[in-house]
C-alpha cells in the first residue's frame, strides 16, 4: 500500500508560515521591529527548534514576505469598498469606504509596518511591498479611467500622474497614522475621504454637488 504523499514545499511552506505567524505578531506587537528579531528569537516564540524554521526558509525575511501575502492581498481587496463605489455615491459614501479600508489596514498595523520598513533593505520583501504598490495603482487607475469614461470622475485631471500621487500618499500616510494610532480616527478619515473627493469626484458631470 502506498504512502502518504508529501505535501508541495510552497504548500509545506505556507502551512509553517501560518504556524509561526501568532508568535511573529505578539513579537511585533511588544514593540519590537522585525529588523531586530532574530530566527532564534522567533523560533523559541513558536516552540520550534532553528533546524525546523530553516527546513522551510532561508532567512527571516523570506519568512515576512510569505507572512505579508495575504495581508496585502486583503488590504488590497479592502480598496475595493471604495473603487466599487457606484456613479452617484456621495462623499458620505465615500467616508464610509475609507473607514473600512482603514480598519481593515488597522487590523494588520503590525505585519504593514514590518513590510513597508523591511521593503528598503530586503530583496524578497520590497517585491512583495512593490505588488501591493501596483495592485493598488492598477486598482484605481482603472476606477479613473472607467468613471472619466462615464462622467463619475473629473474628466479634466491628468489620470495617470494623479493616481501616481494618491496611491503614495495613501501608503505613506497610512503607515504613519497607523503608527500614532489615528487610522479610525473620525476626523482622519473625513479628511482622506475629503481629499480624495475634491481630486477625482467634485469636478465630474454626473456626481452628486451636494455634501452629506
């Protein structure tokens, strides 16, 4: 009778990283950066011996980026609240998109600050930051192109370099309100909804004029 058959490594891999993942958090989460843990550090965390954690990874940072993947994946499904939006939603509309974006990206502050810091200096872990960058960039490029089409966007504002900018602004102002615990913040998030409002909707011909 045969065997059971091994798992893929990628398969063995993302079961491990899901094992290691509670112990990375509470690491993180006591005020630690991830630059400064070590795989030993990380192990002990996890009641794992070093020799299992390199069986699956070559470093640490190989680790993060496996970690970080669905994260992204779920920060990036979360623009969809916003870039789902139908032709005549308001800017009160508009609010209640970015407070979920911002909750949701709240909810993985820890792992989102580990991955925009360590995408400076690590290989694996920049191309991982790099494709939630053009995910993100992808996503509203293609809601400005469709709403400048249908009236729902400012058909006078240069698209591409316009999306260029809030995309960065939007990463780096949700790392640094995350950091100072402001995300959810009411006033935070009427101010982003705010800026974003004037800059693609407040001009197009079919939007609401009004604020509610």
């Amino acid at each position: 009778m045969p065997g059971p058959v091994a798992k893929p490594l990628a398969e063995r891999r993302a079961l491990m990283a899901a094992r290691l993942a509670p112990a990375v958090l509470d690491l993180l989460g006591s005020g630690l950066r991830y630059r400064d843990l070590s795989v030993e550090q990380i192990a002990n965390a996890a009641g794992m011996a070093r020799s299992t954690f390199y069986a699956h990874f070559d470093d640490k940072s190989h680790l993060l980026a496996l970690l970080a993947r669905d994260v992204v994946d779920e920060v990036v499904a979360a623009g969809t609240d916003w870039t789902d939006l139908r032709g005549d939603a308001t800017e009160a509309d508009m609010r209640a998109a970015f407070a979920a974006i911002l909750d949701t990206y709240r909810r993985h502050r820890v792992m989102m600050e580990a991955l925009t810091e360590e995408s400076s200096h690590d290989r694996r872990v920049r191309s991982e930051f790099e494709r939630m960058y053009t995910l993100a960039r992808q996503l509203i490029a293609e809601h400005v192109a469709e709403g400048q089409v249908r009236g729902t966007v400012d058909p006078w504002i240069d698209a591409e370099p316009t999306v260029a900018w809030l995309v960065a602004m939007l990463d780096r102002g949700l790392y640094l309100h995350a950091r100072r615990g402001e995300l959810t913040d009411e006033r935070s998030v009427s101010a982003l909804a705010a800026v974003v409002w004037r800059t693609l909707y407040a001009g197009a011909p079919r939007r609401a004029p009004a604020r509610n």
